[in-house]
C-alpha cells in the first residue's frame, strides 16, 4: 500500500510540474485557462466530487436498513 500511495504522490507532482513547464497561456479562451493547473485541480475536485455524491446517495437513497424484509412478518 505505501508504494501506490509513493506512486500516486509522485505522479501527481509530475503532472503538475508538467503542466506548469508546458502551460501555453496565448491559447486559452477563458482567463482562467491561463492559470497553470486550473485544469488539473478542476479534474481533481471533480472527480472527489462524484465520490462524495455517489456515497452520499449510496447511503441515504439507495441502501436499506438490515431488517428492511422482516418488517412485513
């Protein structure tokens, strides 16, 4: 476990440093595409996002109380 938390550290950085040598603001539309790593950050919280939502709804919409089907006997 600790080598794929060294890894996913490791290669989040490498992104970042990535996106911030090779970041080409004179083709950005918006002005916050200009912003080196907006992109990746904007992934990033989306993605934690869908986690949090989707545990969200898992937990208060979809799953039921263990004795769910002996409440009718």
């Amino acid at each position: 476990m600790q080598r794929l938390t060294w890894f996913g550290i490791a290669s989040l950085v490498f992104t970042v440093l990535l996106d911030i040598i090779f970041h080409d603001p004179h083709h950005a539309i918006n002005w916050w595409h200009r912003l080196p790593g907006f992109d990746a950050l904007f992934g990033f919280s989306g993605c934690i996002a869908i986690i949090v939502g989707s545990k969200w709804l898992g937990k208060h919409l979809l799953q039921r109380h263990e004795k769910y089907y002996e409440k009718g006997e």
